[in-house]
C-alpha cells in the first residue's frame, strides 16, 4: 500500500463533501499539474491518503481511500488529464496543521513542507505514521 496526500481548497471541495458522497466516492477532478497527474496514475485500488485543506485551514483532516485506477478526467476534453476516485475513510482525531507538521524534525523532508504546492503528493510510511498520532488516530 502506498500513501498519499490530497490538497483541497475547504470553499472550493471541503472534507464535508468527500464524507457526503458515502461508500461510492467520486473523482478527485480538475488537476492539471503533470507531477500530481503522474501521481494519480501510479496510485491503485486500496492506496490510502490524507485529505488536506489547503488556503484556509492548512491543515490534514482526514483519511481517504483510492477506490479506482486512474482514467480519464470527467472534467477535460483533453485526454492528457486522468484523475482518481477516492471515498473517505474517516476523520482524524485532532486536524495536524501545516505549522504543526513543519515544526516535526521527521518530517522536513515531506513533500508537503518542500513543494507545497503540488495537490496530490506522495507521504512516506514513516510520515503517515507521525500525522497519524499527531492525529490522534489509527494508521
């Protein structure tokens, strides 16, 4: 399995709405950046990943699961964007803020602490475990 980290703006797609769509998910829709397309495209059915309000908030709030391969982008014409489809798992205990994770000796080298900005990024085992406790919450 491997872990991964979805950015949302909470105005734009909160953690509210993921929980709302139930068991069937939905497509997590209209990237257009190569690196977290090519993200999308290597994660499988099972993968897990943190939910992330990116803008307001700035911080993990809950885990999702990737339900689906990666296929073409409901929300292009274009067919070099794919997309996933994700369904929430549950929330964290207790929301890990960007200040929080930064402050983490372990997890300086965390995608989300360097390149804050890609939406869809990969965590290491070792940094899903550290936000999971922040979390208070089981891996």
């Amino acid at each position: 399995m491997a872990y991964w980290l979805f950015k949302s703006e909470p105005d734009v797609f909160s953690w509210d709405q993921q929980v709302a769509l139930g068991d069937a998910g939905g497509e997590w829709h209209g990237v257009r950046n190569y690196q977290a397309r090519n993200n999308m495209r290597a994660m499988v059915p099972g993968d897990r990943g943190f939910f992330y309000h990116s803008q307001k908030g700035r911080e993990v709030v809950g885990i999702v699961e990737v339900i689906c391969t990666a296929h073409p982008d409901s929300t292009s014409e274009d067919p070099r964007w794919d997309c996933v489809d994700l369904r929430a798992l549950r929330p964290l205990t207790r929301a890990v803020t960007l200040d929080e994770i930064r402050a983490e000796p372990g997890l300086a080298d965390m995608v989300l602490v360097r390149n804050s900005r890609l939406s869809v990024q990969p965590v290491r085992p070792e940094e899903w475990q550290r936000i999971c406790e922040l979390g208070g919450t089981e891996p």
